[in-house]
C-alpha cells in the first residue's frame, strides 16, 4: 500500500482506495484476523503497510462502521491495519475507531498502537531521536527545559546552542529499545517544562502520546513509539518518518516471535 492508493474523500478522512483484484472473497473473513495494528498518522500506516510479509488489500466495514482497513500478514499471523484520519487526533476519536473495529472484527486477540510520539530524556533514561546516516544527525538536538524556542521561527537555526544539553554522540544506526511507562494525554506536549514535572511526578515518564489512553479501557493493546521530538517547544515533524519506521519495524520484529496461539 503507498500513499498513491490512498484518496481524499469529501468529508475530508483519508481512506485507502480498494484494491479491486483483492477481495475478502480470495482471503479470510473477518473473523481469521486475530491481530490488530493501530495508528494514527499517514506516515505511521504507510510504515505499517510496509512492514507486511503478503498484502490482503483494503477492506471497507459495513454501515454501522466508517473506518476503512488495510490487510495483510505478518509472519504466522493475519493483520488489521487501522488508521485514524487527519486531524481526528483524540482519546476519543481513538475509542470510536477501536470501538467500530471491535464490532467488524470480532476475534482480535491482540493489539498494538504503533507510531511516533515525544520524547522525554532525563538523567536516568538516555533517549534519543531515531538515528539517520545524513541529515537528521545533527539535528538530534535536546535543549534544557526552561529554553523556548524561538517564536517564529520554523527550525532551531537561531535557538541558542549554548542551551543546548551536552550528551555524549550516539553511535550511526544505533536504535535503542526503551522499555518504561508511556504517558498518553489529550493534548500535545510541546513544553518542556512541563513535561520534565509530568515525567518526575509520575515515576520517569519516557515518551507521551496521544491515543493510548482512548484504546486501552476497551481493547488492552501494546503501546509501541519512535521518538520522533522531544516534547519541547524545539519540536517539528523532520524525525516523524524515521521514527513511525523504527517503531513499526519493532513491531513486525514483535509479531515475528509470538506464535499463532498466542
Ligand atoms: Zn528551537
């Protein structure tokens, strides 16, 4: 699936286009998927797609379901790829997708929420942006705290670097696997002072996103993020790629090791 499958419908949701020589007439029901990928960006389910060993094709729910899915398999086990539309970035928006994918798919027995989220690096959890040969290196940049950004301004061109956390340099093609709390909210974090109080109030916080929250009370699933900022007023989108392929690459490298049983 690539991003040219994908249409712009009148009610302003990106759906996937069917594919028309895939059918779930040549592939399982419903009811054989078992495994349920949920994210919430473009670039998130175009890492998703990618990761899939055999492409079933898109699938569209009936009326009581609005949401359009993508299917495939990742080794022993058949996947639903769902993914939240643009600017439906909520806990409750989450919940009515899950909500709608519990009703067409009634045999789920695993969930994952793969995507990007923000960081929160501390003396104790060294976390860093997901690495890259070129560009994006020397843009692996942690500013303390109680810097701003400067208002305006588009990159960090002009932000003070001597704000600038010193940190020893990460080695090229380094990717490490934090395992820590998660911290969902309904809002962007884009401070870093108040995440740096989020996090020491609730134990070392690692990274915050957005749509946990809205899926755990009703489909209990693994949270799994790349770090793609830092949750500081310094954020942009540069790392979102790079970290939505890290964290579905886990993902895949997850589903790899649970057998069919589960
Ligand atoms: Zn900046």
């Amino acid at each position: 699936m690539t991003l040219s499958e994908m249409a712009l419908t009148t009610d302003g949701k990106e759906y996937i286009k069917p594919l028309p020589h895939l059918s779930l007439q040549t592939f399982p029901t419903p009811s054989d998927y078992p495994v349920a990928w949920i994210c919430t960006l473009t670039v998130e389910f175009e890492a998703a797609t990618e990761m899939l060993d055999e492409k079933h094709g898109s699938f569209k729910g009936d009326s009581v379901d609005p949401n359009v899915y993508a299917l495939g398999r990742i080794g022993q086990h058949n996947i639903v790829i769902v993914c939240l539309a643009k600017g439906w970035v909520s806990i409750a928006s989450a919940t009515s997708t899950v909500a709608h994918m519990l009703h067409t798919f009634r045999h789920l027995k695993l969930g994952l929420l793969v995507g990007v989220g923000g960081g929160a690096p501390s003396t104790a959890s060294d976390i860093r942006l997901g690495d890259v040969v070129s560009p994006g290196r020397g843009e692996d940049l942690l500013y303390v705290a109680d810097y701003p950004h400067k208002i305006g301004e588009e990159t960090c061109r002009n932000c003070d670097g001597t704000r600038l956390v010193k940190r020893e340099e990460w080695p090229v093609d380094n990717v490490k696997v934090n395992y820590g709390t998660i911290g969902s909210g309904d809002v962007v974090v884009k401070d870093g002072v108040v995440w740096d109080e989020i996090s020491k109030s609730c134990d070392g916080i690692l990274c915050f996103e957005m749509e946990a929250a809205g899926v755990m009370h009703i489909f209990p699933s693994l949270v799994i993020r790349g770090i793609c900022d830092y949750s500081d007023s310094h954020k942009n989108d540069t790392w979102q790629h790079y970290a939505a392929a890290t964290a579905a690459a886990f993902a895949k490298d997850i589903l790899q090791n649970i057998s069919s049983g589960m």
